[in-house]
C-alpha cells in the first residue's frame, strides 16, 4: 500500500496532536492530580503512536511508545508530576516536533534524541523496582475516578462493559492483538480500565487472558460479534456492570464528577464535529477570494452602466447582484478568518521555559483568543508577539526577590488579551512589572545619537517612547539569547505598520507596560476613498482617514515654508498630493479638497484636486519589480477597467 498519499494528512494532524498534548501538559503542571487533564494527554500520546506506527515511522512510534509509558507510570501513581517530570515530557514532545518537521523538509525520519530515550527508561526502570504484581481476573478493583466516569456514563445513557478476553494458547504475537482488539473497540466508545496495564500488553507481559471496561452505547451482541471476528481469540466474556459497583468509594467521586461529566460529553460529540467540518487547501482559499475580488470589481463596473442607463429592469437586476455579491464576500472573508488562538497558543510554553532561565515567576494570562483575524495577519502577527514577550520577562519584569522587597506579589502577571473594535481587532500586552523608565529612555537616546541633550530635555514622554521602535535602541548594555541587540522593536514596528496597523505604549514607573496594537480585519477587500489628483485617481484606505474638507487657495497660509490651514481653531500642516506624487498640475479650478489623515498621533492634511467618493476596492499586490514603493501599499481595478494606486498614509507622510 502506496502511504505518501496520506503523508499530508498525517503531519497535520500529528501537529494538531502534538499541540493538544503541549497545552495539557502546561495545565497538568498548574494541576497535577487532574486525572482527565492526564489522561487527555495519554489519549492524543496513543493515538500519535497509531498513527505513527500505520504510516511505518518507527523512530516516530518508538520516541511516542516511551512517552506513553511514562505516562502510564503517572495514571498508575507510580510517578508523582513534579516540574522535572513535566520538563522530560515537554522534551520528548520538542523531539517529536523537530522530527515531524525534519518529516515535512526532507521526506525522511530524523534519528532519535537518545538522550530523552534514555531518561525515560530510567524513568520505567525505578518504577519496575516497585511495581506491585498485575491484578487477577477475579480481582478487578475502581478506583475514584473510574467510578465517577462509570457513574457519568449511567447519567449520559452509555452502558459500561466488563470484558474478558482470552487469547488462544498458540498465539505468536500476542501485542499485535491486543492492539487490534483495541482498535476495535474504539470504534464502539471509550475504554477507561485495562487490567493488566496498557504498557505490559504491549511488551508482551501478561497471560492469553486481559480485561477492559468499556463505555458505549452499542448494544452487547454488536460488540461481541466484532470482537469475534478477530482471529486467535478463544473467547469473549462481555458483562454490563450496574450501579452496584460505584458504591464500593465514594470518596474523592465530588471533585472528580464534572470533570468525567465533560470526558463523556466529549465522548458524544466527537463524531458530531468530525462531520461538521472538512479540511480545505489555504490556496483554494485564496483563488476563491481572488475571484470574488474580480466579481466586485465587475459588480462596480455594472453600477457605472447602470448609472449611464435609463433601464429600470437593468436597475433591478444590478442590486439583486450587488446583495448576493456583498454576502458571498462577506462568507468567503469568514471563511479565511481563523482564531487567534492559533497565535497565542505557542507563547504559554515560552513563557514557562523563559521564566525558569531568568529565573523570574511568571503566570500568563491569555484572553479573547476566539477573536478571529483574516489568515494573511496571522501568519504575520506571531513573531512581533514574541519580541514584544520576550521584552516583557527581560526589561518589564523583575526577579521574585525584587518584586517581594517592593512590596508586589512575587508571582508576576504577563497578559495577552486581544478583542475586536470595529472593523479592527485590538492586541495587548500588558505586564505588572516594573514599567520602563523615562529617564534612562532619554539618556540612552541622547547618548546614542537619536537627539541633543537640548532637544532631549524638551521632548515629552510619549515622543521618547517613540525612540523604543527606533532601530538599533536597546537600554540593554549586554547582548544576551532575550535581548539587547537593538533589532527587535524597530523589526516589531514595521512589521505592524506593513499590516496597515498601528502600536503604542502606555507605561507607569512601578506598575507595568501594555503595549497596544490595531490591526485591521483583512488586508484584502477594503473601503477606501478614491481621490483625483491631475488626471489620475487614486484610492486611500479609510480606517487612515479622519475626515475631508474644502478650501480657496487663499485660505493657504504659510508658517516656517510650512503651508497650513486653520481647521476648527487648530492649525493643520498640508501636503499638496501633485508635488508628493510627481503628478502635473492641471488643476484650473479655485477649489481644492483636503482629506484628513492621521499617522498614530500625527494629523496632516492631503490637497487633492477633486473627491470621486467612496468605494469598496480589491487590493492587488504590484509585484516584485515595483514592491517596495514608499506610499504605495498597492494597486486597485476600478469599475472602468482603469488602474488605480492605493496610498500608504504611513509611508507617505
């Protein structure tokens, strides 16, 4: 069988895997006596090995298979999860990521960390010293938590199953069937007992006899005469268990009931969601929202023929076009806009792992990750995340002896929240340490170039906050992993602004940092105002736009060779768009326009010849050869079939 057709499949999904684990081994070492955060571990563990081990990856299978054994020593309680524990599982898991994408690039399966191999053996061979004899068939006992999860099945409608199985006397390779028995039996509900362990199934160390309990809802005989179809069985016992059973421990069944509760419901509507969606290449993505790209610029040409003609059929058939277009914009823009959560998702391991090295306590809050963000942004958005937390645990927050000596809870809070405004969604990142100081900003930026020591004393706060995206500012003076090498916040800055997004930082001595960030929904299909400037049009972005104005030449004054206009008692500099664009001036009329657009905190005003409207564009990217442009974020096709440029406010002015 020819498997490199479902090598695809088995990355994504192993990834997805590898994900689940890495989030539930985060929260097992916050909770380490969840026993179904734990065995959710176990699950995605079993599964990868699976998968593994049908696609023929045997360093894959085996690096998984040690895993899952060590996980098998802490559902037993032979191992208590400590943080080294946790280290060793978060190890193995790094392995089998750089495996699976050594798997990606080359087509080839990697060697195998023998160091981690090594540890996890040792981990099975202390526990080996006192494990205790595998119990008998006639000495199956339940624990808490596999009562509960009994007691929530009942309440759920599932039927729990004690069944024996007896393997015949001649059976070669006895692992191989338990393992099909298994597969079996998955199929029908939830094994939640095996007796002997998993792990001594596997190796082969027990009798022709084992037992499991299952949860399902499948009838008995349905079970059975799948079950019996597998060959070298000799016979199957399969019981229902009744209520009686869950009064043998009541103890510890409270704390554990929603949890097993939710395990069963997860169990009911796994199937449901699996129909529910369906995996669809990123590129048909992308040609479907280039083609509702053209359907609009067609659907803008039909309104420019309609507006010529008297036709009221025509009239008719142009909006019934132009709503059935807006929704099918509108549904292909949702279909591209993914979580978050994507994002955020990655930084609670970093976190963790750098706050060990500086030895700093840090808890991180994560908020709003179901705020959806077209995928273009967030593919981009994820490393000016990790500059700007990467500067929060270096600079903002200080040591558990500082932060105790001033009086502040020696656990840190980093927060990552994002939330959507508008046709934006707002990230922030916000620490409680010990906020940046102001001082030392304009010291650094006077010592290193950036301003004289006369123009640095008269410079206000926000201006030298401005100075922290500069390139080559650090307040750092060693260069380490974290930072200090001056090239993070400019590359965090410019990245923003090329998503036609803006960031700010608020700071408080003492208190802590929050760095904003705006990003708009989508970068694909906007609405902008196209301007005349000579005998060209262009478009400008509205979220770039505050407002428009009128005003005769003579209006124009003139302060410091700085033309300007006085707008609502405020005195607003003006740039004249033929001058900035090298466009001839043809203007003979005694009008000019001025549109209102705004850099962070900075106004100006754009002197265009004459205002077309507003209109809903496509942006086009201009290629290699004209990438690059300054104030040029990109091309449109009008209505007319002409091409028009699309202005960037933050590279123009």
């Amino acid at each position: 069988m020819d498997l490199s057709e479902y090598m695809e499949l088995f990355l994504v999904e192993s990834h997805e895997h590898l994900e689940n684990m890495n989030d539930h081994l985060l929260l097992l070492e916050k909770e380490p006596a969840n026993t179904s955060i734990l065995n959710e571990i176990f699950r995605s563990t079993h599964t990868l090995k699976g998968m593994a081990a049908t696609m023929k990856l045997e360093r894959i299978t085996a690096l998984s298979h040690e895993m899952e054994t060590a996980l098998t020593y802490l559902q037993e309680g032979m191992v208590a999860v400590t943080p080294s524990v946790i280290d060793l599982l978060l190890k193995c898991l790094d392995s089998l990521n750089v495996m699976m994408d050594h798997l990606m690039e080359s087509g080839q399966e990697p060697d195998i960390s023998l160091e981690i191999i090594e540890h996890l053996q040792e981990m099975g061979n202390e526990c080996a010293a006192v494990k205790e004899e595998p119990l008998r068939t006639q000495e199956l006992e339940l624990n808490d938590y596999e009562i509960s999860v009994m007691e929530a099945a009942r309440k759920s409608k599932y039927t729990t199953y004690h069944i024996k199985i007896e393997l015949d006397p001649g059976t070669v390779m006895k692992s191989v069937r338990a393992f099909m028995i298994f597969r079996c039996l998955e199929e029908f509900g939830q094994i939640i007992k095996c007796v002997p362990p998993v792990q001594d199934l596997e190796d082969e160390n027990f009798d022709n006899c084992f037992e499991l309990l299952l949860i399902s809802q499948d009838d008995a005989e349905i079970i059975r005469t799948a079950l019996e179809r597998i060959s070298e069985i000799e016979s199957v016992s399969l019981v229902e268990l009744d209520s009686s059973l869950q009064q043998d421990s009541k103890q510890g069944k409270s704390q554990r009931k929603s949890s097993s509760t939710a395990d069963i419901k997860s169990v009911e509507s796994y199937s449901t969601q699996q129909l529910k969606t369906v995996r669809v290449d990123i590129d048909r993505l992308d040609s479907m929202l280039n083609l509702v790209g053209e359907l609009v610029i067609n659907k803008t040409r039909l309104e420019q023929i309609g507006a010529d003609s008297q036709m009221t059929d025509l009239h008719e058939v142009i909006e019934q076009i132009g709503c059935l277009t807006t929704d099918l914009q509108s549904l292909v823009m949702k279909v591209r806009m993914v979580p978050i959560r994507q994002v955020f998702n990655r930084f609670p391991r970093m976190v963790r792992d750098l706050s060990h090295e500086l030895n700093k306590n840090v808890e991180m809050i994560l908020e709003g990750e179901e705020t959806e963000l077209d995928r273009t942004v967030i593919d981009e958005i994820g490393d000016p995340l990790v500059h700007l937390i990467r500067n929060a645990l270096d600079h903002g927050i200080e040591t558990q002896e500082q932060r105790v000596k001033e009086g502040k809870p020696e656990r840190a809070v980093l927060r990552l929240a994002a939330r959507q405004e508008g046709n934006n969604v707002i990230i922030e990142v916000e620490d409680d340490g010990a906020g940046i100081d102001i001082a030392e900003i304009r010291k650094q930026a006077v010592s290193k170039g950036f301003f004289t020591l006369q123009e640095g004393e008269l410079l206000d706060d926000k201006t030298l906050l401005d100075v922290i995206f500069r390139q080559g500012f650090s307040t750092n003076d060693t260069v380490d992993d974290i930072s200090g090498r001056g090239v993070g916040m400019d590359v965090v800055k410019s990245k923003i602004e090329s998503l036609n997004g803006t960031i700010d930082i608020e700071t408080e001595r003492g208190k802590g940092t929050k760095v904003n960030i705006s990003l708009p929904l989508t970068l694909a299909i906007i609405q902008a105002l196209l301007v005349t400037v000579g005998e060209e049009q262009y478009a400008i972005p509205l979220h770039s736009i505050d407002e428009t104005a009128f005003l005769f030449p003579e209006q124009i004054k003139t302060v410091q060779n700085q033309e300007v206009m006085y707008l609502r008692d405020t005195i607003l500099p003006l740039v004249r768009a033929d001058q900035l664009l090298d466009v001839p001036y043809v203007n003979d009329n005694n009008e000019l326009f001025v549109v209102v657009v705004h850099k962070e905190e900075q106004r100006w005003g754009l002197v265009v010849d004459e205002l077309v409207g507003q209109q809903e564009i496509v942006i086009k990217p201009l290629g290699n050869l004209l990438a690059g442009i300054p104030g040029v974020a990109g091309a449109t096709i009008l209505g007319n079939g002409q091409v028009s440029i699309i202005l960037d406010v933050n590279s123009l002015g």
